[in-house]
C-alpha cells in the first residue's frame, strides 16, 4: 500500500512541476519594453518566441543593434539567456524571475532589477 501511495504522490508533484514550467513559458512568450534606463545601458526590449529565442534590440550613441540567442528556464525563479547572434554574441546572463504574469516581468540581474511591460504588438 505505501507504494502505491508514494508512487500517486510522485505523480501528482510531476504534473504539477509540468504545469508550471508550462505557465512560466505561456507568459513570458511576446515582447517586453523595458520601463526604465538601466545602469550601464540593456537592451531596450526582449522579445521572448515560443520557439525558445529570444531578441534582444539594443541602441546607443544612435546605432541601433540587436542580438538574438535562446532562453531556457533553468529552475522556478531563474531564466538563462545564451546570446548567439549580434551585439551580445558569446555571451549568457541569467536572472532571477522576481515577478512574470501577464503584464509585469521583473528580472534580477547582477546590478539591479530589470522593469518591463508587455507590449500589445504582435510578430
């Protein structure tokens, strides 16, 4: 009987622990405008696909760059991106995910905490 039972219980934490990750993915996927200037500068939006890339567009001192690389949820509260492409390339941050739903995303990074709004436009 106690198998049965711890078996159930094993169950019932991996739909749950799916279920999230799935959420956490379903809100995070558009575009996000940063609300705010960073310190040192950021890119001034993150446009996070369904498809695990994300965009990173960057402007400053009037050129107007833009990465590209991948977004990975490494455990509950934080998010590794992998630059590949573009200003950023070869390089990889990863934040804490302070707040997501489907308005407010806030990312802590090394120096401070990132504000964004999701934005209404569409690929």
């Amino acid at each position: 009987m106690k198998c049965k039972c711890g078996a159930g219980w094993f169950i019932v934490m991996a739909v749950m622990l799916i279920a999230c990750s799935s959420e956490k993915e379903r809100l995070i996927e558009g575009k996000w405008s940063l609300t705010h200037t960073a310190v040192g500068g950021s890119p001034s939006s993150f446009w996070f696909k369904a498809n695990g890339t994300v965009i990173a567009p960057w402007e400053t001192h009037n050129y107007a760059m833009q990465s590209e690389g991948t977004y990975d949820f490494i455990d509950d509260t934080h998010i590794k991106l992998t630059m590949n492409k573009g200003y950023y390339q070869s390089n990889v941050y990863v934040f804490e995910i302070i707040k997501l739903d489907d308005k407010e995303l806030l990312l802590g990074g090394t120096y401070e905490v990132l504000h964004l709004m999701k934005s209404n436009e569409k690929e």
